[in-house]
C-alpha cells in the first residue's frame, strides 16, 4: 500500500532544495485517500486577496507534481480568478503585467492537512518567503500522539539529519552527533482514547511549535519523546489509521501590507474515532 515520494521540508522552497529533491530516487506514496473522490474536494479558502490566497489543505495531497489530484490543480480549478488580474490592479501596476502564476510560498507534507498560503506574483510570494526566511512567521500544529503524556509543556531538542540506512533517501532520524539542531515545544491539550477497527488505545492532542523548520521536524520530535504521531506510516509504522493525526493550524506571517493571523479548524475534535476527557 504505502510507497513514498520524497516530500520537501516544511520551509520556504529554494531552487537548491528543489533540485536536490528531484535528484532523490522517487518513489511515489498511494496513500489512503479514494482518489476518485479527491477530485471533487473543495479546497476551503482561510484568507483572499488579489494576490495570495491560504487555504485549508486537505491531508494526503500532493501539493503539485504529476498526481492526479494535487493543490495546485484543484486551486487553478477552483479559483481561476486568482490567475487574472483585474483592471483596478492593472491601473495601480502602472501597465505592467506579469504572468500569474500560483507559487508555493512554503510547503506541508503529503500527509499533513491544514494552514498553507500560496501566492500569484513574484513580489506577493518573496514577501511571505520573507517571513519564513527571517523566521518571523510563526506556526503551530496540532497532532495526536499514541499515549498519555504526563507533563503539561515539553521542550524537545533534538538535531535531525537523513536516515543513511533508508535508500529512498525519503526519512530522516535524530541523532547526538551531528545533523542539524532542531527544537520544537510541546504543549498538552487533551487526553483521551482513540478507536479505529475495534482497537482502542490512549492517545494525547497536543499543540506543537517548531522553533527551527527541519523535514519531518513534528513527526520526528514527537517520536523521540516515545510518542508517535497517529496514522504516521513512516515513523510509526501505523498503516490502519484512516490518516496521520498532523495539521497545520495556526500561521501568522507579518506582511509588509499588513499582519496575519489565520487558523485552519482543529480536525481532531469532533472526530469519531476520539473520546477526549477534557479539551481547553
């Protein structure tokens, strides 16, 4: 079932990063979303204006690329506005008309469902680029981890580099010597149970805020304190879970036009397959 394509880390993409990405040996992930189905999906827009547009990502979507159902596609699709320019932009461009295209001004896993902002221009996507470059954009998830978690907050700290036993070149590992420092804190919201094909085990919502942007930074920290992330194929080799428990739901970029604060829904709350004790 599970067979993975090489995703790109959660930070602004690079030239560099994109080249290196498609130098890896590709090996595409099926998922378990019905791709059929996932063509009609309606992409749900957080925050609109002429030139950027963030929306909720739905979890297992390539975000481009030769898939069949990518963000970019069903945004091209469901948004086509976003590809023209009206004339009051045209008026205030003094004439000058560039090509739109939609840009990807930072990139969230295959799996991971949530915030995402994408822009239309150079200048609308090297501004929000910025912010992740600065590290002035701040961004917070939510995950379901298997087990119960003591503490309250967490500061986990942990250098990440590949996975050298992996030939894919897709996972990476924490490791004491060398890799690259990453840091990521960790706060509990809930506890409770989850049930999925007759099976109930103890799980714990908890709200993470990476501090540095390494590739499966999340999935990897959460890991290294003994909790994995629900329904994460590769780091906790969970293949039945209807999806990994990883969402986006929180960004806030502080645009030259002006400061954003958007939040995508928690998934996890009303979910069926949770019975939480308490949610704050």
């Amino acid at each position: 079932m599970v067979k993975r394509k090489n995703e790109a880390p959660e930070n602004t993409i690079t030239k560099k990063q994109k080249q290196m990405e498609e130098e890896k040996t590709e090996v595409e992930y099926v998922g378990r979303q019905n791709k059929d189905a996932m063509k009609d999906v309606k992409i749900k827009a957080l925050h609109k204006t002429d030139d950027i547009l963030i929306i909720d990502k739905p979890f297992d979507v390539h975000i481009d690329g030769k898939s069949q159902v990518t963000v970019e596609k069903l945004v091209n699709e469901q948004y086509p506005e976003m590809l023209k320019i009206g004339e009051a932009q045209l008026k205030r461009r003094k004439g000058e008309q560039e090509r739109r295209k939609l840009k990807f001004c930072h990139q969230l896993d295959y799996a991971t469902s949530g915030v995402m902002c994408l822009a239309f221009t150079r200048r609308s996507c090297a501004s929000v680029a910025t912010c992740f470059q600065n590290r002035t954009a701040r961004k917070s998830y939510l995950a379901v981890v298997f087990g119960h978690i003591e503490n309250k907050n967490i500061f986990i700290s942990a250098a990440i580099q590949e996975d050298e036993n992996d030939l894919s070149g897709f996972k990476m590992r924490t490791t004491t010597e060398g890799g690259k420092e990453s840091e990521t804190s960790l706060t509990v919201l809930s506890k409770g149970v989850y049930t999925f094909n007759n099976e109930t085990r103890p799980v714990t919502k908890v709200l993470l805020k990476p501090k540095s942007g390494r590739r499966h930074q999340l999935r990897l920290h959460t890991k290294h304190i003994g909790h994995p992330i629900v329904g994460d194929a590769t780091y906790a080799e969970d293949l039945t879970s209807p999806r990994m428990m990883l969402h986006a739901y929180r960004l806030f970029l502080p645009l030259p036009s002006g400061e954003l604060n958007i939040e995508a829904k928690d998934p996890f709350t009303n979910s069926t397959y949770f019975n939480w004790e308490q949610d704050k």
